[in-house]
C-alpha cells in the first residue's frame, strides 16, 4: 500500500500512506522537536523561511523548513537536498570540519556552477570559509538560487552539527542582512544553552 504502477512500462509513484508515514517519522525526531519552538520564534523575528540542516555524504539536506509569512519567500520542502558549495546550509556545515577534514573535503567536493555568482573555486572557497568561520556565520549570495540570500551557522547537538539558516529574496536580505545574523546567532546560543540542559539522546 505504499507504493502504486500506473501506464505499461510501469511506472511507480508514492501512495499517501508512504506519506503519512514520512510525517509520523518527521514528528518524532526528538532533536526537531526539542529546537522547534526556537527556529519557529527565528521565523516570526525575522519574517524570512528558516531552515534546519544536516550534512548527508555530499549534500545538505534540510530537515526542516518554515516558511517566512511574506508573500514573496523562498520556498523549500523537508528532505531536499542541496550543494555544499554553494548554499548556506552547506557551507556552515563544510565550515565545522577541522582544517584537515575541510581541505580533504574541497578536493573531493563537485562544485558545479548554478548561478553566475556560484563559487565554483576549491581555493577561493576555502578562504572564505575560514573568513566566516572567524565570523561565526556563512552567506550564500545568489549564489545556489538566483535572486536568494541565506545566512547561516551551526550548532552542535547530540555530538553531531547541525545548520540554522534564514533564507529570503535579495531585495529584504541585503538590507537587513546585520539585523537577521543577530537573530540568527541569538537563536543559535539559545539551542546551545537548550542543549547543554537536556538530556542525552
């Protein structure tokens, strides 16, 4: 019941109760719903999509998505995937590796360009990385989604990093970009102080 053909060659799709079950799963994830209350209070601060994420081999991917109330945002799905290079997400989280690990992953990463501002260089990735990793925050400036900016950090949680990110157009972001990295670190320490208070997974 979970899966179901249609036409010859069959071809397979997703039944809603694959679905309903994804959702079950999802409202079960402890450490989602420990930090949920804190990305949702993110979201109303800053008006803007908040995303929270996860490293998976080469990729991020979002395990949660709230989206900002504006009638224009940027939008996304739980369980998309996106390039380590060139989102936010990614690069906070290709930023928490120690110098070795960062190197050896940036020889090995594709970095294919998707918007005329992509970086697309191991070299020049690496230095700005190590500039925000000083910084304490990572920006992506259209350059995995045309038009889109995202500011992001990581937070550890259970031994593992996780990413925060507040993601909008570039009309609303630039200008308020200092405001939403106050936010966003703000949030951040309040998963850290969260964290150091509950008990182990």
């Amino acid at each position: 019941g979970f899966l179901y053909s249609i036409g010859s060659p069959r071809t397979i799709y997703p039944s809603r109760k694959l679905g309903m079950l994804m959702r079950q799963v999802a409202l079960k994830d402890v450490r989602i719903q420990r930090v949920l209350p804190i990305l949702e209070g993110l979201r109303d601060e800053t008006a803007e999509t908040v995303l929270f994420g996860k490293r998976q081999g080469d990729s991020a991917i979002y395990l949660e998505v709230l989206e900002g109330c504006q009638a224009i945002r940027y939008s996304a799905n739980q369980g998309d995937r996106k390039p380590l290079h060139s989102s936010a997400v990614g690069k906070s989280l290709l930023g928490s590796l120690s110098e070795q690990d960062l190197r050896e992953s940036l020889i090995k990463l594709s970095m294919p360009r998707f918007t005329e501002s992509t970086v697309s260089d191991p070299g020049m990735l690496y230095e700005e990385l190590r500039r925000a990793k000083k910084r304490g925050f990572y920006v992506s400036r259209g350059e995995n989604v045309q038009d889109v900016w995202a500011v992001a950090a990581t937070v550890a949680i259970g031994g593992e990093q996780f990413s925060v990110a507040v993601a909008g157009p570039i009309g609303r972001m630039k200008g308020l970009l200092s405001a939403h990295v106050r936010a966003l670190l703000k949030a951040c320490h309040a998963i850290s102080e969260l964290e150091k208070q509950a008990a182990p997974f």
